[in-house]
C-alpha cells in the first residue's frame, strides 16, 4: 500500500512543478473511507446507500480526521502468526478522544509500530478500518529509516532541542536525500487523508514535527480544508532554527494551517519571530487571540499545555497489582525518603546532571546517608546512535560511582532500573515518592510531573496500604527543570537550572526539608490545575479554537498560487478582485472627467530598489497621462516638496502632494499651499529628543525631517528590538505630546509625528471638490496605494457619490493581496506600470483619433 509517488519528489523540494494529486482526472468522491485502492468500507450501517455519490456528503455530524506520526494500535502475532490488534490505552491521540465529545467520529491515520509484510496490509488495513476506524499508512523500511531515523532524529529532533550539528557526533551535515525522505513520507500521509476526507465537512488535526509539511500538500488540494496542527516538542529560538537549509519550506508548510498550537508561549513565540525574521510577517493580538496574516488568511495561533487522561490513571490506581506493588515498595523502601526520576534515556533528559546533584547531596549532607534514595526509572530511547549510548554507559558510570562510595548494608542509594516498566509498576513508583526530579536540559511538555500529582493524591486503598488518614491533605514535592514545557504551569514546584548542579542539588534539600504544611498547599495547587486541565479540557478547547479559526471559510474566496513547497492560499473578501487591465481600459476610454489619484512610494518604484528616484519610463507614462485634457492626475507621497519638485519638473501638468497631503500643487505653474492651517511647529522641539534618544539606542534606525513632519524610520533595525522600541517610543510620544495639536501613529516599520487632521485622505477630497467646482464631475476615478497611509484615499473615492458624476467608475486598488478598502488589487509595481501603460495608449489613440474624424467632418462639412 505504498503510494505510487512517494519517491518522485524531486522537483517539489527544488521548487519545481509540485505535484497535480492525480487533478488529470476526475477523482471520485469516496463515501465515507477509502482503505485500499478498489476496497471502500462504510463506518456506518445507514450510510450504504451514499456509495459512489458525488454530492456532498449529507452527515451532519462532524469528524475529526487525526494525523499522526504513529497509530493509537498495540499490534502482536498470537502464537498461529496471525495479527492481533489492541487499542492502545497510553496513546495521547486515542485519549484526546475524550475532550471532542460523543457526537464527533474520529478517524485515525498513521504508521503501525510493527512493520507488515505487503502481502497482509490489505487485510490488515482492512481490519484496522472495520474494528478501530484507523488508516494504517505503510513505508517500505528503507524510507521510513530515511524519514523517522534519519531526517526527524538526525536533523529535527536534536535542532529543536537547540543541538546545532556542529561536527558528525552531533547529527552531521544536512542530508538532503533524508529531507527527501521526509517529504515523501508526508505526500504518502496526504494521500492517506486524501482517501478519506470530506472536505467541506471534516476536519484534520496533524500532530507533531514529523508532518510538518502536511499542510502544504492538503491545502494544494483542498484550498478550504479546516486543518490544525500541534507541534509537541520544543520550537527553538529564531538564532537556532535559522541554521536550518529548508527553514522557509517548513514555516510556509505549517502556515497552510489554520491554526498552530504549541504547549508554551515561548515555543510560540520563537515561531513567531522565525516567521518575521525569515518571512517578514507580523503577528496580532485580538482580544486575546494571536494571528498571523498571511496573503489574506489569518493563521492563529494557540497556546496550551497538554494534559493527562486522569481516568486512566485512576482506573490503574484501583488495580489490585498497584495496591500489592505499592505495598511491597512501602515495605522494600522503609525508613527511608524516595526522590524520583522518570526518564527517557537520551541526551536531553539530563540524568546525568540529576546523578551528579544527587551526589553532591550526599557528600554535603551525611544526614541523609542511609536515608535518602534516588530511585531513576530510565525508559528506552526512542531514537538510536551513538550519542544514546555515551548516554547509557555514563549514566550506568555514574550510579556504579555512586552506590560504591555511599552504599551500606540494606541501604542502596542509587536504584536504576532500566528494564521495561509495567504501567502499573510506575505508577506504584509515583505513590510512594516523596519528591519528583524533571532535570531535563530541553523537553517539550513532559507529562510525568502530573502523572505524580495525580497518583500522589491517591485514594482509599492506597491511603490503607500507605497508613494515611483519608480525611489528612495530602502532600507532593516537584523539582522541575526551567527547560520543559509543564514548567511555566505549575508554579508551586521548584525550578532549578539543570546545568547548575549546585543549585539542583540545593533544591533537593529544600523538598526534602519544606514543612508538611507547605507540602500540602502546594500539592493542593497543583491537584486542583491538572485535574482540570486534563486531556479532554486540551483537545475540546483546540477543537473549538480550530473551528472558530475556520468558520469564515466558506465566505472567501479562494485560490492557490506558487510552485512547490512554496504554495499558498489567497483567501479574499468576495468583493475583492484582481483589477482586470482589459476592463479598465474599456471603462477608460468612454469617460470623458478622469480623476487619477497615484501613490509614488509603493507603486512608482521598483522593489528591492535603493534609488527612490524615478525612472525615464515611470515619468514618460506620467507625462502621457497628464496630456489627455480629460486628466486631472494627483501623485502623492511622502516625500518632501523640494524633492518632488526636483523629481518631477519634467511633468509640468501633474499635480503634486507632499508630506502625505500636507502640501499641495495642482501644478508646475501654481504654488504650493497647504490643507491643514498649521503656524505652531514647537512641537518639533519636544518630539525630535525623544526620538533622537531611541535612534542612539536602536542600530539601523534614522529620524527623516520633513517641513510639516517627523518620522522615525526602524526598517534597518533588528526587526523584534525595533518594533519593540518603536511601541515603547509611541507610548513615550503620545506622553510627552498629549497637549499638542499633533497626531502619532505607527506604520510600517516607522512611527510619525504630524499635525492633526493631515492625511492623504484630504488630497482625496481636494481633487475632487476642485474638479465639482469646475464643472467637471468625475465619470472615472483611480486610486492606487499600497499602505496603510493610503486607506485614508480609498474611503474618500468609496464614499464621495455626491462629489461624482451618476454612475461613474471608481476603481480603488492596493498593491499586493491583502485586507484593505480598495476593492481591486494588482500583484505588483511592475502590473500597475503595465496597467497605466494601457491607459497611456488609449489616451494617444484617441489623440490621433481626434483630427481624423474632425477632417472627416469638415469633408462632408464642404460636400454638402
């Protein structure tokens, strides 16, 4: 069941032809899930009927299509080899299940644990789909290797752990025939989705760095489909990631999504200065919400730790095995204080560094000999290599040193236990600790301390076998590294800098020694958060999160643009549209009143450009413009009028507005005047220190001096420090000028102070109120910016009918897809100079039109 272009991904990673998801012909709506090619199978028994059927699907209940790395399925041969499959009761995405509520069907999709012969994966993806409602996704094992070994563990899992691959020990050189792996990995899983989904119905949650790419290849074919995605581990600081080769390709993938959660608001918060450092984008903050605009689509953001299933663990708690263990651990540990460690045996986990505090608690305290044991429960490693066995061999170095130097009869200090572990066992292990260790040096969420929260609460058969009063509060101690996700949550445990052995060490006295009293209060604090944001209380708030991020959906419109891993989805008003060149020339040439309002600085320059000046074909279409008596052409900008002046001689009838309006001349014969009545500039004298404080503080920033304005301009600056400073240099401003008739604003990327009332609205309503009272009511009007300053100019032209003639065009257009007020749109500079270019040459066309026909008049004039 491997798919049939898993490994032809070639082009997509280069940037080339992305792949066509079989568009070359028609796709045949599968009832509710497909499992094998030629093999459908109903999930319901009513829904029989619906085989085949192109209509959409008429289920009204809503499903949730879960993605996942691994499958929530136990899988094993009885002893005939036949397959035996089992849910799998400690999977995180088979508990979610809880928090979505009876009435959301969940369908699974991912990679079994045990390999399958390609012979058995029909029958076993059929049996997987019959019994448990999941869609096995198989990988030939040289691929998966490639994928899960080498590009997730390898490349992502150490650099999102902040291990930069600074010599082969340390996960070598990119690979870029693993990142290929990883990319086909991730088309067989969108196949996968792709056989199942209703789009306009379903929803898909894509879990952790392994899909991270996912995205793309479901938004490319189904531009409206409702996707989230939840990144469990880490998310390192832009310093880090920006190290990565195909950085761009993994932000653009996850931005496909609809909503992105992490467990802490550091993770999102380094994400989302990835996203403006390396792709210029910026993020808001509404009403509690955090969003990314991103060509029209607004990806949010959520931040929310995951929980526990608090059920099972209960259910585990009342088991006769855990009373018995719990019993036989309370007699084998007698008189004596156990800490607690439960880790992975890998190099983030920090064991060693735990060892060596717990040595040195030994050495300064000989109290506590005979007395105090380290139990470490160390788990199997997920990953393999060679730095996973310095780990074993150090950690094993470490305890052996350990126990010989402090060991005494009846009295081991170190019990590492590193053999597989019954859940039960564990969970015996949590009741009876006194203190639980988490010196992990970088963690995603790790989940252990609210397991010993829960379980160090206990219940009745456990207070009878530990010799608790029911009625009495119980009691628990945390020793948390500052590096793991759960940290930020649970504020009554002691965080501790792992690297700092002393202070570990300091902070495992200190549980120890806490008052009783204090141990309850905190206890009691925590009990009472984890058991109320438990798993269900993480999936049913994302559920809800991801549906409200998605409920504009059906009201955009929607369509793909870019190649490759750099696609994306424009998603626009409905009234929003690309301005059609062909249209507006049509409407031009009809029209006889024409008020044409340009911006210069977004649209007359050239991207990328550092001159500002104009160029020989921007002023020749200008001129052009100016010379059809039926214009009245107005360029705005911000610049100052000296140099607008110097710019523009050569275009004696355009109309000129400086200072963003504050200035104007409607042209080269008339004098410049201003809107706006301004005589007191003192105000200059207050905001230029201010700003000249912040431009010493800040590299890359500059004050510009304008006649009528002050700008401070941070586009060379640091982008988080300046846009930061520019927040606090705001606030500072509106302070200091509170009692001043000026305005501060920011925009993009500067923060100008300019007097009230002064906007390039005013130049707007100038032109035209001069041209009403010439009589010369505008049959066309074109307005074009490409900022924020030039909404201003779209509201006037949208809202000035009575300044209009009956029935006149207006076209309002932005430079760029995005939210604004102007109801068209051109990609760039380059199509508005080709646009005004068309317009240019139906102007001389009529020009030479013109004393044609008047000869030809004449002609019949003297025939007659």
């Amino acid at each position: 069941m491997v798919s049939r272009s898993y490994s032809n991904l070639l082009e997509l990673a280069s940037g080339g032809c992305s792949p066509t998801f079989g568009l070359g012909r028609e796709r045949k709506r599968l009832p509710r899930v497909a499992t094998v090619a030629g093999v459908l199978s109903e999930l319901d028994d009513d829904s029989c009927n619906s085989t085949g059927s192109d209509a959409p699907s008429s289920v009204s209940q809503d499903r949730m299509i879960i993605v996942g790395n691994q499958l929530p399925i136990r899988a094993n041969r009885d002893e005939n080899g036949d397959w035996e499959f089992s849910m799998d009761e400690d999977s995180l995405l088979l508990q979610l299940k809880d928090g979505l509520g009876e009435d959301v069907e969940v369908i699974y999709i991912g990679c079994l644990r045990e390999e399958v012969d390609p012979r058995e994966q029909d029958d076993v993806a059929q049996t997987l789909l019959d019994r448990f409602k999941c869609v096995p996704t198989f990988l030939p094992p040289e691929l998966f290797s490639k994928f899960y070994h080498g590009f997730c563990k390898q490349h992502l899992w150490p650099l999102f752990h902040y291990m930069l691959p600074l010599s082969p020990d340390l996960g070598g050189r990119f690979d870029r025939s693993l990142w290929q792996a990883y990319l086909s990995v991730n088309k067989i899983f969108a196949d996968k989705v792709m056989e199942v989904i209703s789009p306009d119905d379903d929803f898909v949650w894509v879990h952790d760095y392994h899909l991270m790419v996912l995205p793309t290849f479901l938004r490319k074919r189904f531009n409206r489909v409702k996707l989230g995605f939840f990144l469990h581990s880490p998310f390192p600081s832009s310093e880090i990631y920006r190290t990565l080769p195909v950085r761009d390709e993994l932000l653009r993938a996850l931005l496909n999504s609809d909503l992105i959660g992490f467990h802490t608001f550091d993770y999102a918060r380094h994400f989302l200065s990835c996203c403006s450092r390396m792709l210029g984008l910026s993020y808001q903050s509404k009403r509690g919400y955090i969003g990314l605009e991103y060509y029209g689509r607004t990806v949010s953001i959520k931040i929310l730790p995951v929980g526990i299933h608090i059920g099972q663990l209960q259910n585990v708690l009342n088991l006769p095995e855990t009373v018995s263990k719990v019993a036989e651990l309370q007699d084998r540990f007698k008189g004596q204080t156990v800490l607690l460690g439960v880790d992975d045996m890998d190099i983030f986990k920090g064991i060693s560094l735990k060892l060596l505090a717990f040595e040195q608690l030994l050495r300064q305290h000989p109290e506590r000999w005979g007395k105090a044991v380290l139990v470490q429960i160390a788990n199997p490693a997920r990953g393999r290599g060679k730095d996973v066995q310095e780990v074993v061999a150090e950690t094993t170095a470490t305890v052996d040193r350990i126990n010989t130097t402090f060991r005494r009869p009846g009295y081991e200090p170190v019990v590492l236990i590193n053999t597989p572990l019954q859940f039960y066992e564990r969970i015996a292990y949590y009741a009876i600790a006194e203190c639980c260790l988490v010196t992990a040096v970088r963690d995603g969420m790790n989940l252990i301390p609210y397991e010993y929260i829960i379980c160090r609460q206990g219940n009745e058969k456990l207070d009878d076998v530990l010799g608790l009063n029911p009625s009495t509060a119980k009691k628990s101690m945390l020793v948390l590294s500052e590096f793991i996700g759960c940290s930020p949550s649970l504020s009554g445990a002691i965080r501790v800098n792992p690297w700092n052995i002393e202070a570990v060490t300091e902070a495992m006295d200190s549980a120890l020694v806490i008052p009783e009293a204090e141990k309850q209060l905190r206890h009691e604090k925590h009990y009472r958060y984890v058991s109320t944001h438990d798993v269900a209380y993480w999936a049913r708030s994302f559920l809800q999160d991801l549906g409200r991020a998605c409920r504009d959906h059906s009201m955009r419109r929607c369509w793909g643009i870019g190649f490759g891993l750099g696609f994306r989805v424009i998603a626009l008003d409905p009234d929003f549209r690309k301005l059609s060149v062909d249209h507006i020339v049509s409407v031009y040439k009809r029209t006889g009143h024409r008020a044409i309002l340009l911006d210069y600085d977004g649209i007359m320059t050239l991207p990328g450009s550092i001159s500002m000046n104009p160029t020989s074909e921007a002023l020749g279409i200008l001129n052009n413009l100016c010379k059809d008596p039926k214009n009245v052409v107005f360029l705005v900008s911000g610049k100052d009028r000296k140099t607008l002046t110097e710019w523009f001689s050569p275009c004696e009838k355009l109309g000129l507005a400086a200072e963003h309006g504050f200035y104007l001349r409607p042209n080269q014969n008339a004098d410049w005047e201003t809107c706006v009545a301004v005589t007191d500039f003192d105000w200059k004298q207050i905001a230029e220190p201010v700003m000249q404080l912040y431009t010493e503080t800040t590299d890359g920033s500059t004050i510009e001096t304008k006649e009528s304005a002050l700008v401070w301009n941070y586009l060379y600056a640091d982008p988080d420090f300046g846009s930061c400073q520019a927040k606090e240099l705001l606030d500072h401003l509106e302070s200091v000028l509170a009692n001043e008739p000026v305005s501060v604003k920011s925009g993009q990327h500067i923060v100008e102070v300019k007097p009230q009332g002064v906007n390039k609205g005013i130049v707007a309503e100038y032109l035209l109120q001069t041209m009403k009272e010439k009589g010369m009511l505008p049959d066309f009007v074109l307005c074009i910016g490409d900022d924020r300053s030039d909404e201003d100019m779209f509201e006037v032209i949208m809202n000035a009918k009575a300044s209009l003639s009956p029935g006149a065009e207006v076209f309002g257009c932005t430079v760029g897809q995005k939210p604004s007020k102007a109801r068209y749109y051109l990609e760039d500079t380059h199509e508005i100079l080709r646009m005004l270019q068309g317009l240019t040459h139906a102007s001389e066309h009529a020009t030479r039109a013109a004393p044609q026909t008047t000869a030809r008049r004449v002609v019949i004039a003297e025939s007659k």
